[in-house]
C-alpha cells in the first residue's frame, strides 16, 4: 500500500458520513421496546448483537429476554434518523432530543441505557 493511497483511505472515513439516530429492539413475544442512539447505527447493532450472544449485555432485561426467546423473537430497526451535515461535529445533544421524542412517540419504550 502507498504513502498516497493511505492518505486517500484516511481522508476517506473522516469524510464519511455513517448513519446517526435512535435505534430500537423489540421483543415480538413480550412488545418490550429497547431505544437507545448510535452514531453509527449498523456499527452499534453489529455490537450489541454480539453482546446479547455472547451474554455481555449491560441492560439485564433484554440479555434476559433474548437469552429466554431468542434472536427470531426481536425485530430491529431504525426508530428515526438524524439528518445532519457535518459528520466530525459533536451530535451528542442531537440525538438525546430524538431519543427523548421516540421516547414520547412510544410511552412503554424504555432506554436501552439509563
């Protein structure tokens, strides 16, 4: 790999733009609704994915519920999108205001981190 095509695939990913908002997993069996936000929304369900499978999951009641049902018992997906321009700025305040709406659009929702 050259000196150039480095700089090119660094510049690269500073200047992409991955898919910020609320997140959400569902239990099809008990309709308890997970939200929690992500700045980068497939990185984060890669992850936490991978911690409900491997029993590592901070929220004990989802590893409970996913432990007891299974993966097949939860639907995933992107509760809202944050539409944002610059992609180095800090969308911290941003997101927690679309969680806290969500969080309002469903009543029986409930963080996925308190």
């Amino acid at each position: 790999m050259t000196t150039d095509s480095r700089k090119q695939m660094k510049e690269a990913y500073r200047e992409r733009r991955p898919e910020m908002g609320v997140l959400y997993f569902r239990c099809t069996v008990t309709g308890e609704t997970f939200l929690m936000t992500a700045t980068d929304i497939p990185a984060k369900f890669n992850r936490l994915r991978f911690q409900l499978a491997d029993g590592l999951c901070p929220n004990k009641r989802l590893q409970e519920l996913w432990k007891q049902h299974g993966e097949g018992a939860f639907e995933t997906g992107t509760a809202k999108a944050l539409k944002y321009d610059d992609p180095a700025a800090d969308h911290t305040e941003d997101l927690e205001l679309l969680l806290e709406l969500c969080l309002l659009d469903d009543p029986a929702a409930q963080r996925l981190w308190k």
